[in-house]
C-alpha cells in the first residue's frame, strides 16, 4: 500500500532539510544532522514514507561515521537493514556504510562479510552505469578506510 502523496508544504520542506543533511556528511556536523532527522522523520515515517526515510536514515549514518560516532552509525544501519527489502538500493548502501563501520572498528571478519554481501547485490542495481558507478565508489571507499586502518 502506498503511503498518501506528500503536502506541498511537506515537499518544500524536504527541498530545504535534504540538502542540509547531505551537507552535514561532508562536514560531520552530527548534531545538526540529529535535529534535521527529526525534522524528515516527522515528515516522512509519521506519514508512510518509509523508503525516503530510510534513505535519509543512511545519510544520518554516513555522517555519524564520518563524526567518529560508529555505534550511532551501526544502529541506524541495522536498523535499515532490518525493514528494508534485501534487493534494494537503500539496503546495498547501508550494507556498504556497515563494512565502513566494521573498518573503522577493525573488526575485519566483519568488514569482509559486508562487503562480500555488498559485492554481491551489486547485480540489483538495475541500470548498466549505475551499477558500474556503485561498484567503483564503493572499492575505492573500500581501498580508502583499508589505507586509513593501516595508518
């Protein structure tokens, strides 16, 4: 069943909040980014809009990681993870952030089983370029935290 059609005041503020927590990724500001998903949650999971949600939820993960908050990170990721359809784009990059999370931790058993599965569902990115896209962003995040760990 699908959620109602968002308000045009529900869209003008998603147009304003998304990209302020995109920007809090790129600056690890995870406080602004907690106040901003609260403000998205209210709009979107209170009204059915689970899959937007979700995909918010990982751009809060990724900057929770990028603050060095990888507990936070982890439980938003599994979180996602646990509702989200497993052939999914939201569940392919938050299966990613959580082989991120394992690197950073140094948990490497576990940063191999993420990553196995993220190379795995690849195939589920449905178009030629992005799939070529994804594969590439993510073995050079992948190559880029390898380097950092052994730092």
């Amino acid at each position: 069943m699908n959620p109602p059609p968002l308000t045009d005041k529900q869209k003008k503020q998603l147009r304003e909040l998304e990209p302020q927590l995109h920007e809090c990724v790129k600056t690890g500001d995870i406080e602004r980014a907690k106040k901003i998903a609260i403000e998205l949650q209210k709009i979107l999971k209170e009204t059915g809009h689970t899959t937007r949600w979700m995909k918010n939820t990982n751009w809060l993960a990724e900057c929770a990681i990028e603050s060095g908050n990888i507990a936070m990170a982890k439980q938003r990721l599994e979180g996602v993870i646990s509702i989200a359809n497993t052939n999914t784009r939201i569940y392919l990059e938050a299966n990613a952030l959580l082989s991120i999370c394992a690197l950073r931790t140094k948990n490497i058993r576990d940063a191999k089983k993420y990553i196995k599965d993220t190379i795995i569902s690849i195939n589920n990115i449905k178009t030629d370029t992005r799939r070529r896209q994804f594969h590439k962003r993510f073995i050079l995040r992948i190559e880029e935290e390898c380097i950092l760990a052994g730092l």
